[in-house]
C-alpha cells in the first residue's frame, strides 16, 4: 500500500509540468501568479474606516447574526457568546481576538504543484464564472446548462493562463440528477483541469466527496491532505444578518480538514442592506467576521478570506446592477476593512448585462479594475459572466481574458523602468526632429514585446476591419472558443489516479449521493 502511495505520488509530479499545453490557438501569456504593484485606492478616511469597523461590531454586540446552525450555537455558547435561540451576539474584543488568529495569507496547492497560488499580500488571482443555472453562445441562444457545456467551460478554464483557479460549476449542469450533479462535474474538473477547486457547502455528503476527490486526485494521503490548504470552499450569508446551516456546516469540515474558507455576504444595497453604501459595508463586514471569528474559535490559524459583493439594485425594478460606481466604491472600502483586520480579501468580476456587449465590457471591467483598486487577492467570476450571474457566456469568457491579460500586463514593472536604456536619450538623439522611431536599433531590438498583443480586439481601421469580413467581437470571440474547445488537450493525470476517481464516482453514485428534496 505504500508503494502505491509512493506512486501516485510522484504521478501526480510528472502531471505538475506546465509546459504540456494544448495545441496553439492564439499566443497568450505563460502562466503567472500576478503580483499587483499599485497602492491601493482608499476613499476612505482613517476615521472612516474606525467609523465603519465600529458599526460592524456594534451589529455583532447590539442586533447579532443569525446562525441556523445548532453546532454552529453550541460553539458560540463554549466561547462565552450570548445566544438566544438562533440569535448570536458577540462582543468586540472576542470578535478580534479570533479574528487576529487567521494568517494574513496562504497557500492553495492543487495536482498540479506548478500551479499553486498564494491568497494574500500583493497577489491577486483570478477564477471562471461560477454557478449560472444558463448558458448562452451565438449558437445555443440562452439554455438551461448541461454536462457538455459545462466541460466546455472547464476546457477555457484549463487553456488560459490568466485563469488561476477553477471556481464553482462555470455552468450548473441541470441535465445531472441533483443528488449526483457533484460527482460528475468534480470527475471532469480534475480531469480536465490542474487548477485550483472548489467545493459547494451544500451538504456533508457533498463537502466530503468533493474533500476526498481532490485529494485522491493529488495521490494524497489524509494526512497530507489535511497539512496545507489544497482546496477551498465560498460561501454566502443570507442576507441580512443570517447565515444558513449547510454553508456553516461545509466551512466547518473544511477547516477541521486543513482546507480554505472564503466568507463573502451577498449584500445588495436597498434591498438586503441599507441603500447608504457605509451601511452596506458595514452589513458585510459584520456578517463575514461573525463566520470567520467562529472558525477561528474552532480550528486558530485556519486558512480565511473575506470576501465583498456589495452592490447596489435598481432602485425602479429592484433588478441588481453590477460594476456601478457604487460597486466600485464598496469594494475598495472593503479592501481597507480587510487590510485592517489582516485579511486576505476575495472580490468579483460581474456585470448585469445579458449578452457579451459594450455593457457587459464595461461593467465586467469596472468591476476587475475596482478589484485591483482594492487590493484584492482573489477576484471570483473573472471570465464568463452575464444577467447578474444569471447566464454563463463562453463569448464573455474569451473577451474577458482579453482583459485579465491586459491588467496582467499593467503590472509588469518594465513598463515603468526607469533605466538609461528606458529613457532611450540616445534613441531620441538619432531620430531628432525629423526621423522616426520604426526603423532604430533601439526599436528593432524591443518591438516583439515592447506593447501588449491582443488576441481577440481588431486593431484594424474601419475599412481593414471591413475588407476582413466586419466580424464583431462576440463573433471572433465566439470562433476562438470554438477552436480552443476543439483541439483542446487535457493535462496529464496518472491512469490509476483517474481509475480510483472514477471508481469513487461510481461507488458514491451507487450509495445515493447526496440527499435532495426531490
């Protein structure tokens, strides 16, 4: 048995080699884990911030979070909180005190060892789409997501390089049987993909095969499982001021099992937080410390990200809107709320928009510059997203990279070196006043990598554009897809490792799966 241990093992070194990609669709960036350089934008005053910490903790001390969870109450009431009924109140000291407990950041180290990401400090990492029940593309119209569809997404999330973790389901697969639907997506996930993953709280049965698939898929025992953080799960309060059984249940295996836990309130303003934006952060922060203080309390030093979708609605429909100049705003006040208690924070790349048009571009950046604004360390929906997380978009997932990547290179520090080659005055001198650039040595030896190359954009004028066809953005994008799937190529994975994977599968299918009700 050991020597099989052994085995998988170093099977699953040989499938950490990077350089193994699918065949060439487009010239794209290598792989990184990007580092952001910039000071974080900070709308907020010192007393701004005292002012918004203190409204969160006199909503943990005066009005308390609800906590449908009676493990979740017992803990409270061993760590001295008051609790009534459902209702937890906590005071401030204890809240900081457990909320100091939690590493500023850590480590998520997949199958793939090469692809390991660091959650905190200046790194920021970005996901797929996660959870939409639809799917749309220029051939498909909107539809209901299926199996295929969700591989699809999965192949986008393997091939691109400014894609760092795999999310949640890029689309739910409602084609599976709810009690199974994990198993079959977990299988193709960590077939398909090396990357980082995720698991729903939607249950014990669910947290735990997905626990045990990961780490058969690493060629783990439990005890190495259990040693670093090797996967991660998200969850959502039910706002306002409530958290739900499963999720807190989910999040409490995963740290009893050394794993992550991001916890990130759905606060819309106007609807399921006040309609001021302070109130709205402060909402959020109080429900993320509540959960995170518990966890701290049950297992100090476990791995813990807070996390922001405070947003607003539409005031005339109540529909939610995304990458508003509100959204903006609440996520860098945010980001100063984390880095004042410590914490690595995760964001979103969101839009409202139903189809991969101006709308969704501008909202989905809005929202991704305002993560890199923030200082945020894991930006979640990064490529994919549509109707508010409402619709998974293969399209959008293309043209969204195009922007990932575009930030990536923003980071780069040559392209504000300051050197005497960067300064170019000889360059200057030989050109003068009445040459040009194109044709110097000092050009000819940069002009490869000198500017950002764009994959999907047409940087043709209107009648080059026109003479190629006058084909829009969502179509090329929609092409590029369609050939990245075609020729995609999954990353190696030891064949008895994906035998034991499919075995499982079959077994825990075979014992029910998970409950459902229905």
């Amino acid at each position: 048995m050991a020597e099989v241990a052994t085995r998988r093992r170093r099977a699953g070194g040989r499938a950490g080699n990077t350089r193994r990609t699918s065949p060439l669709v487009i010239q794209q960036m290598p792989w990184r884990v990007p580092v952001n350089p910039d000071r974080p934008t900070e709308p907020l005053t010192e007393d701004g911030v005292a002012a918004i910490h203190d409204g969160a903790m006199r909503i943990l001390e005066e009005i308390g979070i609800e906590f449908l969870n009676e493990e979740s109450l017992a803990i409270f009431r061993e760590a001295g909180c008051r609790v009534d009924g459902s209702n937890v109140r906590m005071g401030r000291d204890w809240v900081m005190e457990m909320v100091a407990k939690a590493p500023a950041s850590f480590t998520l180290t997949p199958r793939n060892p090469d692809r390991t990401l660091t959650i905190g400090g200046r790194h920021i990492v970005f996901g797929n789409v996660s959870s939409p029940p639809n799917y749309w593309s220029l051939d498909t119209g909107k539809t209901p997501g299926t199996r295929a569809q969700c591989a699809d997404l999965l192949k986008l999330t393997q091939y691109f390089n400014c894609i760092h973790f795999a999310g949640g389901y890029p689309v739910e697969p409602v084609d599976i049987h709810a009690s199974v639907r994990h198993l079959d997506v977990l299988y193709d996930k960590l077939t398909l993909t090396d990357k980082v993953m995720h698991a729903y709280s939607l249950g014990k049965e669910r947290v735990e095969d997905v626990m045990e698939m990961v780490r058969i898929a690493g060629g783990l025992s439990h005890d190495e499982f259990a040693a670093s953080p090797r996967m991660y799960t998200n969850i959502n309060s039910t706002s306002p001021l409530k958290h739900d059984h499963p999720m807190i249940d989910g999040c409490l295996r995963h740290i009893r099992k050394g794993q992550a836990v991001v916890v990130s309130p759905f606060t819309l303003a106007g609807a399921m937080a006040p309609v001021t934006m302070a109130g709205a952060v402060a909402q959020s922060i109080a429900e993320a410390l509540a959960a995170i203080a518990l966890f701290q309390y049950v297992a100090p030093g476990c791995a813990c990200a807070i996390g922001t979708f405070t947003s607003n609605v539409d005031m005339k429909s109540g529909a939610p809107a995304f990458g508003t100049p509100e959204y903006m705003r609440a996520t860098q006040m945010t980001g100063q709320l984390a880095r004042f208690y410590g914490l690595p924070m995760r964001a979103s790349g969101v839009c409202a928009a139903n189809v991969p048009d101006g709308q969704a571009m501008w909202e989905t950046s809005n929202s991704l510059w305002s993560a890199v604004q923030s200082g945020t360390n894991m930006v979640y929906h990064a490529a994919g997203w549509l109707e508010g997380g409402l619709i998974a978009s293969p399209e959008k997932f293309v043209m969204d990279c195009e922007v990932l990547q575009m930030i990536q290179r923003y980071f780069e520090p040559e392209i504000v070196a300051t050197g005497a080659e960067d300064i170019a005055l000889e360059a200057i001198r030989e050109v003068g006043s009445s040459g040009h650039f194109f044709g110097i040595q000092h050009t000819q030896d940069r002009y490869e990598h000198a500017f950002y190359q764009p994959f999907v954009s047409d940087w043709r004028n209107f009648e080059a554009w026109q003479l190629g066809g006058a084909v829009w953005t969502a179509e090329r994008a929609h092409r590029l897809a369609k050939e990245i799937v075609a020729s995609f190529e999954p990353p190696p994975l030891d064949i008895a490792i994906r035998d034991e994977l499919a075995d499982f599968v079959v077994r825990r299918k075979a014992e029910g799966g998970a409950p459902t009700d229905f």
